[in-house]
C-alpha cells in the first residue's frame, strides 16, 4: 500500500500548500480507491485526498458499512492526521473499529481506530 500511496502523491494538485497528501481506501470486499488533494486559488473549493477517496467509493455505489480501512500519506517526513472536515466523513462511512493507517513520506506510521481519531462524532442521531 505504502508504493501505491508514494505513487499517488505525484497526482495531487498542491500549487498553493506545496502539500501534496494522496489516500486509498479499502472496501471490504478487496476493492480500492484512491484519491489526492486538490486545490483551488478558493481555499474553501479545496477537497482532501481523504474524502476525495471516500466520494469515489460512494461514486461507484459503495455505501456506509461498505468500507474497512484508510490508508493516508503526506508527502513529509512527519506524520500528520486528517482534518476535523475528513475526520466527520470518516466517521459517517467506517466502523469505530475500523484502522485508519497514517505514513509519512518516509514510510514511517501510526495506525488508530476511528474511534480514537474521531472520539466525539455527529451523526445522525444528532439530527434528532
């Protein structure tokens, strides 16, 4: 997964951050999506490589429950997580127990339940 991912960052569109971020994720049924930040001279039109992958899924018929686990590399020799933004997305389509799996360019990664990077969700319930 590590090479697909270092391969992807070279897809990103980062002409304003410099911070290219390229993510995959598992369905579980094997398949996978990948996608890549792209950004826009509008910072709020500027999507992350997380949900870019995500909607991708969902684009080819994927549901909530569908998903298994996230695969995360920014091109840095630092770790970094996903935003509040991505992390609310993550949170509508994984499981609690699923792994989000976050790599630095240098292949080094920490791996978390989405429990842990999203302790405190909105969900539907909220809307109650």
């Amino acid at each position: 997964m590590e090479e697909s991912l270092k391969r992807l960052l070279k897809n990103s569109y980062s002409p304003y951050s410099g911070f290219k971020v390229a993510s995959i994720v598992l369905m579980k049924d094997g398949k996978s999506f990948g996608g890549v930040n792209v950004e826009n001279a509008s910072f709020g039109a500027t999507i992350c490589a997380e949900r870019v992958a995500i909607n991708n899924a969902v684009a080819s018929g994927y549901k909530k429950g569908d998903f298994s686990k996230l695969y995360v590399m920014c091109d840095s020799p630092r770790i970094s997580t996903s935003c509040f933004l991505c992390r609310q997305v993550i949170s509508e389509f994984f499981s609690p127990d699923d792994e989000i799996i976050l790599y630095s360019n240098d292949y080094d990664r920490e791996i978390y339940a989405v429990r842990d990077l999203c302790p405190y969700p909105f969900g539907s319930d909220d809307l109650k």
